[in-house]
C-alpha cells in the first residue's frame, strides 16, 4: 500500500514538471542586430538614427541582416549639420540606414569575393580592395563578423551615402564631360542613360574628343546614326565595376561589337583606352572615366585586311581560294593573319606552287581560322585551337610570348564587324593528312 502510493506521488511529480516545461514560452532572441549596436558605445548615434527612422523594430527581426554599421566617429565625419539634418528628415534617413544594410548573412568572406553588394535601400554599392583593405564605397571596413542572432555586422569607418543622381545628371553636372554631354542630346540618348537601367558608361572626357583627327567631332554630330554608333559603343548593360571589368576579357556593348579589357602596368584599359577612374556611382548603374574615345569596328575581316598592306599576300590568297564571301559572313571569325614578310620566309616556289593547287591553298588558308570570336586573353588559356581546317594549332607560351605552332603573336585584337584578327609572323602549315 505504501508503495502504491509513493509511485502515485512519483508520476504526479512528474506530471507536474512536464506541464510546467510545455507551457513556458520559447526563450525570445535577446541578441539581435539592435542589441548588439546598443550595447556598444561607439554605435550610440547609429541606433538613435535607427529608433528616430524605425527601423529598431525592423533590425530586431528574423532577418538574416547583413548590416555595415557605421561607428560615432564616421558619423563625426560627415559636414556640419548633416546629422541632425537627416534626423529631422526621415525620409532621407531611411534611404541612408537603408544603404547599409544587405539582405541576407554575409560573412566576411561574401563580402570580399564580390564586386558590389545589392543593398536593402535599391542601389549597389562597391566593394574593392585597396592594399591590403577592403572598402564599400569610400568606407574602410575595419573590424568583420560580429555576430547577431539575426545576423552579422562589420565596422566601417565612414557613413556611405547612396547615389542620389542618374547617369546622365552625373555627366551634365561633371564639367569634364561637355563634350560627351552635347554629343548624347544630339543623338537623343539622354532619356536612355536616365533610364532604370542598370548601365555601365564608359565616359570620354572632353580631352579625349579632342584626340580625335580633326573635324570628326562635328562630323559625327552631323550624321546621328554614326554618333548613336560610337556613344553605344561605350554603353554595356548592366552595372561592370572594376573589379567585374579586370576579371573579363571582353564584353558587349550596346552597339553590338565587344570591347576588350587588359590590364598593363597596373592600370585597367577597355581597347586602346585607359581607365581613369573607376566606379563613379550613380542611382541607374556606373560610370568609368577614360582618356580616349572607343570607336566601333565598321569594316569586316575581309575589308580590314585589304585596308592593310601588310596582308597583300593574304588577301590575293583568300580571293584565289575563293573565300572572300565566307570571311565576309557575319562570323563570327578569328583569323591569324601572316603578314607579307611571313609568306616570304616560306621556301623558295611554295606560294607559287599553292596558288596552282587551290585544294592546297584553301586547306592553309583554313587553318588559320577560327569558327569564333578568340580574343588574346582566351587564346593564352588554351593549349590548342580550333580551326575550319579540321586541325588544331598549338598554343604556347615562350619567354613571355605567345606561339600558335612556330608563329609568334606580333599583334593582337584587331576587331572587326564579323571577328577579330591577329597578326602572326610566320604562315601555319596544317599537319599532313
């Protein structure tokens, strides 16, 4: 009997304790971003500007959040007035914090390898690597990865301000580029580049115009599909900053042809045309300032190399192989152009004898073309190429220099409306069958 009753005393205990557990409420989250930023002293005017705007309740939240916070002293940095500006507009308050905040947990890692971050406020902003720190925007980020139940928080010594003005209000406010302005209302692009986009423009200032032969200017303004031509030549959809730019070969543009992209001596060039400065922000994409004006390709291979005298020999090759209409085709084609004094270091009658046997002439000539748009930068990747012979050419890097076979690269790049040409030093003869 006593027994019975201490297992009843026993399981009512335990009862007991199970409806006390299942009934307590689930611990709330007590670390969020906010707790974070106000348990520390140096983010007081943060979360006073986050609590005037309301986004306290918003940053305690589930999230994930990804928030750059800005400390007292990058604050202290803006001009006079300016914070007690903002707090007395909170729109313009919201738009600001917003900037500095990135959907989702990025670790400090996501945010090194990326070249812009999309922010909760609608616009990019930058990241780049300046020795050996990493900024957004003008902003050092200078302490990573604190973290919060809802996500994470990196220290940046400056409050970042988005971009509050287009492409095109960029240009007419930037007095280095009148000449680019007036030449984008002539050809009546202006609603363009003030359009959402994203765009990337490359911007000739008005010292590059003026590198241009003389009268080309106002020849191009006075023949608006050719000026519409060259100005969406410097256009690519979507917003490339430097970083995406110094990691592609090539991109195309608006106008249709690609641009090239290397970099020599540290500097970033897109085809012959340094890049100056880079990602200048605006609210539809980004700006890159450059020293001359990219003109597009307006003759096919054919054309360019019958323009050329280095490639008489080649082009009388071509037309006797009766190969001119293909290489005039839309392509697109990359051919390795051997330059007269190429051909002449062939043994004495070979020409000759080639020019007899048009089989011969064309399975040489086709060798030295590729069924697609090659650029150096992707050649020097390969170990062969293709080509409409059939046979593959050898790629190779020798003492700096690039080999197809036997022939150096001499020149490269050459784009044209169809392809691009490069220019080689020594004829390449396809294997025998």
């Amino acid at each position: 009997m006593k027994k019975n009753r201490v297992v009843s005393l026993m399981i009512a205990l335990v009862l007991v304790f199970s409806a006390f557990f299942q009934a307590a409420p689930a611990k709330a989250a007590t670390n969020t971003i906010v707790d974070v930023a106000a348990s520390d002293p140096r983010f007081s005017t943060l979360v006073t500007a986050l609590q005037a705007a309301g986004l306290d309740a918003t940053l305690q939240g589930p999230g994930p959040f990804t928030v750059f916070a800005p400390t007292n002293d990058a604050f202290a940095k803006l001009p006079k007035g300016t914070v007690d500006a903002l707090l007395a507009d909170i729109p313009a308050l919201t738009n600001v914090l917003t900037y500095h905040v990135v959907g989702g947990n990025l670790a400090s890692g996501d945010v090194i390898s990326a070249s812009s971050v999309n922010t909760v406020q609608g616009s990019k902003a930058i990241i780049r690597k300046v020795g050996k720190n990493y900024f957004i925007n003008n902003a050092r980020i200078i302490i990573t990865d604190i973290p919060a139940d809802n996500g994470v928080i990196h220290v940046i010594n400056r409050v970042i301000i988005p971009p509050a003005k287009n492409i095109m209000e960029t240009i007419r406010e930037d007095s280095r580029f009148d000449t680019l302005e007036a030449a984008i209302d002539a050809a009546g692009l202006a609603g363009v580049l003030e359009s959402a986009g994203p765009f990337t423009l490359f911007a000739p200032t008005d010292a590059a115009f003026k590198k241009l032969p003389k009268g080309t200017v106002e020849a191009l303004l006075a023949d608006i599909p050719a000026l519409t031509n060259v100005l969406t030549y410097h256009v690519l959809a979507g917003a490339s900053f430097a970083r995406d730019v110094n990691m592609l070969i090539s991109a195309d543009t608006v106008q249709g042809s690609p641009v090239i992209f290397r970099k020599t001596d540290g500097r970033l060039f897109v085809n012959r045309s340094m890049i100056q400065r880079a990602d200048l922000l605006a609210s539809n994409g980004v700006i890159h300032v450059i020293d001359r004006v990219l003109l597009p390709p307006t003759k096919d291979i054919v054309q360019t190399l019958s323009d050329d005298k280095r490639f008489e020999t080649l082009v009388t090759a071509v037309d006797a192989a009766g190969l001119v209409g293909t290489l005039q085709g839309p392509g697109p084609f990359t051919v390795y152009a051997p330059t007269d004094a190429a051909f002449k270091k062939l043994p004495k009658g070979t020409l000759e004898a080639l020019l007899a046997d048009i089989p011969a002439l064309t399975s040489v000539l086709t060798y030295h073309v590729s069924a697609d748009e090659l650029f150096r930068g992707e050649i020097r990747m390969l170990d062969t190429l293709p080509t409409v012979n059939g046979a593959e050419i050898d790629v190779e890097i020798k003492r700096g220099r690039l080999m197809l076979n036997n022939a150096r690269l001499v020149q490269r790049d050459i784009i044209t409306t169809n392809g691009v040409i490069h220019v080689i030093d020594a004829v390449l003869l396809p294997p025998a069958p």
